[in-house]
C-alpha cells in the first residue's frame, strides 16, 4: 500500500509563488471551459466573449474600475484578518453596516458641505463596521467561539437588518413601492472622475492597500501578526497578546469593510436598495487569496476579478449563460488557488508500508 504524507517545506522557492498561483488560476479556467463546453457553449467563444465585453470599450474599462472598488476594501478587510489565522468570512455583513452607518449619517445629521460630509460618513462607516467585526473578535479571544462560523451567520443579520430599513422606515415615499431609501444629496456624494461613474472611493482602496502592506511589512505590530499566524504558541511564549490582536485585526478589518460600504453607497448608488453588495464580501476571499494575502497586489487582482464580472455579464447577453455559471467559475478558481497555496507551503511524500520512501513531488 502506498501513502502520501505532506511536510512542511523549509524554504518556498521564489519561482513558487509566481508560478504556483498563476498555474491555480489556468487550471482553475480550464475546468471552468469544461463547464461551457457542458452548457453548449465554445470555451473559447466565452472567455473571448469575456474580455471583449470587459475590455472592448471605455464603458466597459469604467465598469470594471468600479468593481474593484469594493472588492479591493472587502479583500483587505479579510485579508489582515487571515495573515493571523482569523478567518474572517464577515465582509459582506460589515459592508452592510458601513453602508447602514453612512444612509443614517446622511438621513439624521446631514450637513451641506462635502468635506465635513465625507469625514462624517468616513468614520461613522468604519466604526458600525469595526463593531461588527469587533464582535466576533471579542467571542474569539474571550472563549474561542469560531470565527467562521460568527461572521458568516452575522452577514445574515447584517443583510435583514439593512432591508429592514430599506422597506420599512427609511424607503423613500416616492419610490413606488421599490425597495430604496431617498437619493443622498450632492453634498453627500463622493466625487466622480470626469464623466465616468468611477468615484474617489478608488483612492481610499488604493490608500488602505498601501498603509496595510506598510504596516504588515514595516511595522512591530505587523511582525506580531506575521508571528501569530505561523506559530500562535511561540507568539504566546514571546510575551505577544494574543487577545488583544484578536480584537485590533477583526476590528481594524471590519472598518475596512464598512469602508466598502460607504464607497457602495455613497460613491456609486447614492442611496441605499435591495440587493446594493452584490456579494462583493464574499468575492473579496476570493481577490484575497489570489493576491496571496499581499496588500500591495490586491488591487491588480481585484481589476482582473472585475474583468470577470463585467465580462460575465456579456455571457448572460450574448450566450445565455445563467448567472450561476459565472459564480462556479470564481469557486472554481479559489477552490485551485487553494489547493495550489497546499503545495506550495507542503511538499508531498510517497511512503510504502514496508517504510521505504519514495521520491519527494
């Protein structure tokens, strides 16, 4: 009988981390091709059809910009959570209440200027979101309640609880009886680029990319996160608070979350409806792991992911590809990303029962 035992690699080549994840997300397509092929259509048409649609015109390029706006915010929100072995599956859920926070500053304190406006709308969205995330940082540190498990069932909370106002006490009176609340004034909105719909919420994603990736690689607080992530026993025998980490993390990315909110609202929609995330906190996992948890490079990857979804939209029209095709095609593509991120961090042995060991893979 033959087995395979992973062990952990001592040192990761540097082609590793280039090749490894470029290769996931190759794999990752060409499963994806034998799933059109499997609805009828020609993979090569599709992704053509993909890049066209994204990429063929101005509009499209705007599009995809926009996209990668809250993406970029919910993936970093996850991302300084996982660098620390927090799985921090609440983006969704703390978008949500950044979005809430930013339609009550606007609704109750509304003040005609856009700079106090902004800096309102920027703290109010980043503390609901921090609370949000603080939360279940607090049940983590203070009796080890499973993070994934709180943040995924409080992304629920956070959704009924957003269309609770939406249908009920805030929906705008003239809205027909569609689910939105009354367009923010011009005051409260975030400024656009040109005659594009891109909004200055670019520039906050941008910002936060480089601050994070300045504080992971840079800063003694970052280094604790590193150390707690690769080995929380010798963190701990190192005099580094765990607890207190636990918190700062899952606060520090629920206001990046909340963020993505205020970005969603506040810059694109100006006003709050039914259905305003479109999952972004849930892609932005996604986003994150492609970028191999590195701050800088999310953006980049979080563009290429809006390439996806622009694109996917392009298949609905001009094939008549369903949604959920699209949606397999991201899970296709983290589910490759991981098991590529395995590989790369273990290296596999062959063991024979008779205890000879074979060739390392």
């Amino acid at each position: 009988m033959v087995k395979f035992k992973f062990e952990p690699r001592l040192e990761i080549p540097a082609w590793m981390n280039v090749v490894i994840p470029v290769a996931a997300v190759v794999f990752g397509l060409f499963i994806g091709g034998i799933l059109f092929a499997c609805l009828g259509v020609n993979p090569f048409k599709a992704y053509a059809a993909v890049l066209e649609g994204a990429l063929g015109s101005t509009f499209g390029l705007g599009e995809i910009i926009i996209k990668a706006i809250p993406l970029t915010l919910t993936a970093l929100a996850g991302l300084i959570c996982y660098r620390m072995l927090i799985w921090n599956i609440g983006a969704e859920g703390q978008l949500c209440m950044g979005a809430l926070a930013t339609a009550a500053v606007v609704r109750y304190f509304f003040v005609n200027n856009c700079f106090v406006m902004f800096v309102m709308m920027f703290i109010a969205a980043a503390i609901a979101g921090g609370l949000w995330g603080g939360v279940t940082g607090f049940l983590k540190a203070k009796w080890g309640v499973s993070e994934t498990i709180t943040t995924l069932m409080l992304n629920y909370v956070a959704i009924n609880v957003c269309e609770h106002f939406i249908y009920g006490p805030w929906k705008d009176p003239m809205s027909m009886g569609f689910p939105f609340t009354p367009n923010f004034p011009d005051a409260a909105r975030l400024w656009v680029l040109g005659g594009t719909k891109v909004h200055s919420g670019l520039f906050i994603a941008l910002a936060v990319a480089v601050v994070f990736q300045i504080l992971l690689k840079r800063s003694k607080w970052g280094y604790e996160i590193r150390v707690i992530g690769e080995n929380p026993r010798a963190a701990s025998y190192a005099g580094i608070n765990i607890a207190r980490n636990i918190l700062l993390v899952t606060f520090i990315g629920g206001a990046v979350g909340g963020l993505a909110g205020m970005s969603e609202v506040a810059g694109l929609l100006g006003r709050m409806n039914r259905g305003f995330s479109m999952g972004y906190g849930y892609t932005g996992i996604i986003v994150a792991w492609l970028a191999r948890l590195s701050p800088i490079y999310v953006p980049l990857v979080a563009f290429l992911m809006g390439i996806l979804l622009v694109g996917g939209d392009t298949l609905q029209v001009a094939m008549g590809l369903p949604l959920a095709s699209i949606n397999i095609l991201q899970g296709l593509i983290l589910c490759s990303v991981l098991g590529a991120e395995t590989l790369s961090r273990y290296k596999v042995r062959i063991v024979h029962t008779n205890g000879a060991k074979g060739e390392t893979a």
